[in-house]
C-alpha cells in the first residue's frame, strides 16, 4: 500500500524547527476553520453594505421626488397666477401634487 503523504512533505514537515511541534492534520483543521470564519464574515459585511447603499439611493430618491413636486407645485401657482389655467383645474391638480407629497413625505419619516 502507497503512503498517504509524499516523503517530501513529511520530512519537510518533521523537518522544520517551529511546524514539528504541532500536529499537520490539527493545523489543516485550523486553517479551514478560519477561513471559513473570514469568508462568512465578509459576505455578512457586504451585504450589510449592499443593504445600506439600497437604503440610502432609495432615500436620494425620495428627495428628488419631494424637490420636484415641491417645483411643479410653485409652477403651479405662477401658472395660475399668470390665468394660464382654470381654478377647477388649478385646484385638482394641488390636490394631486399634494396627496404625492404627502405620500413621499411619509416614506422619508422611515428614513429618520
């Protein structure tokens, strides 16, 4: 029957001042544990991170949105002001910009 291990990694092993006091099996244990240790830390990182960087684009939006119906709303009132539009139509669409803004006003109090 072949040996398990070739001669040259045993006499590389019971060779060597510092690694001949340990046992190599025990050592490879050892080493696997913690590499499955870092890599498991890591992907919980990263997605940690890829939940934040969601979290924060998605706040970014709601700014956006909130920014620009706050604008259409004062275009709005200076088309109102200037008669282009009718007060039936003036008041709907208020109504409407106002029901998005409170919408997207709810959603950014998740956020602080």
């Amino acid at each position: 029957m072949p040996p398990f291990h070739p001669d040259w990694l045993v006499n590389f092993w019971l060779g060597t001042p510092f690694l001949n006091m340990f046992d190599p099996h025990a050592v490879l244990i050892f080493l696997i544990v913690v590499t499955v240790m870092i890599v498991f830390i890591q992907r919980k990182n990263h997605t940690y991170k890829q939940e934040f960087a969601a979290d924060e684009n998605q706040f970014q939006l709601l700014l956006k949105k909130k920014s620009v119906i706050e604008d259409q709303m004062a275009l709005l009132d200076k088309q109102k002001m200037q008669g282009e539009i009718g007060e039936d139509q003036y008041i709907d669409r208020k109504n409407e910009y106002e029901l998005h803004l409170n919408n997207v006003k709810s959603e950014l109090i998740r956020f602080t």
